[in-house]
C-alpha cells in the first residue's frame, strides 16, 4: 500500500534497535482519536506493543485529545488493540517469546484507502557500543561530505 502522509515517525526505534522485520497493522481508534492523529498530535518515543489474550496491544502511544471534542474525549494513553490476522500474531507471538525480541511502533500513517495504519517492527535492542559507533561513523560521514563539498566549491 502507498503512503499518503505520515503522522509520526518512531526515530529513536531505529537508533537503539536492530530492526528485523515490519509490519503493517491497523489500529482500533475512537472517533476524537482518528480526529486528533489526523491533525498531527500523536507521540510514539517510549512505546511498545505486547501481546496480551491472543491480541497485540499497543501501549505508551499518546495521542493528545481532539481540540473540538468537548466533554467526551478519550484518554490520551489508553492501550489499543492492533489489527493484525491470527497468522501474523502467533508468528510474532513465537519470535517475542525468543530473548532478547520486542514489538516497536515505527511509524503512523495514512494508506490510500484513508485508513490510518501503524507500521510495526520487530526488534532487537542494540548494546550501547554499537550506538556509539554508528553515532562515531555519522560524523566520520559528515566531515569527509563537508571536505569534499569545501573542494568543489573551491
């Protein structure tokens, strides 16, 4: 499916985990939710999904309540089921039961068909000397673009 817009975005997943596999899954929302995503007001740093009865539960996803809402509002850290066939849930149920595996949200957005999916993925954290050596080679990165680029412009 394509991408229309995206929400959110989940950087920091992709900083402190080895991402595995995604996925694409739906969201159970309230209507004030659908509501305050579409106007940009979701937060997924700190979040996670866990299976729970059978079920994928997306938990720590805050998405601030509808500005024109009123009284009847839904509560900004609620968890939400995820949408997902039977299949893809006993396979990711069976990789997390692995040590080590986690469900991480990596971003929300909007499909073409105007439904708002969230991509999840499959992850293995990352020890902190690895984080430091990418962060080390970004840099290395950076200085040789910016030498390169004072060369040319020379």
């Amino acid at each position: 499916m394509k991408r229309i817009k995206t929400f959110a975005v989940n950087r920091k997943a992709r900083h402190d985990f080895h991402i595995e596999d995604t996925l694409e899954m739906g969201m159970e929302l309230k209507g004030s939710e659908v509501k305050s995503i579409r106007e940009g007001r979701i937060n997924l740093r700190d979040s996670y999904a866990r299976i729970r009865d059978g079920q994928i539960y997306l938990e720590g996803v805050h998405i601030s309540p509808y500005s024109h809402s009123g009284f009847f509002s839904h509560e900004p850290l609620r968890a939400r089921k995820l949408l997902a066939h039977r299949q893809e849930i006993n396979r990711l149920a069976g990789k997390v039961a692995e040590k080590g595996y986690t469900l991480v949200p990596l971003s929300v957005y909007l499909n073409e068909r105007g439904k708002i999916k969230v991509e999840i993925g499959l992850a293995r954290g990352k020890p902190h000397r690895d984080r430091r050596r990418e962060l080390a080679e970004r840099d290395m990165r950076r200085e040789l673009e910016r030498s390169i680029k004072a060369r040319r412009n020379r």
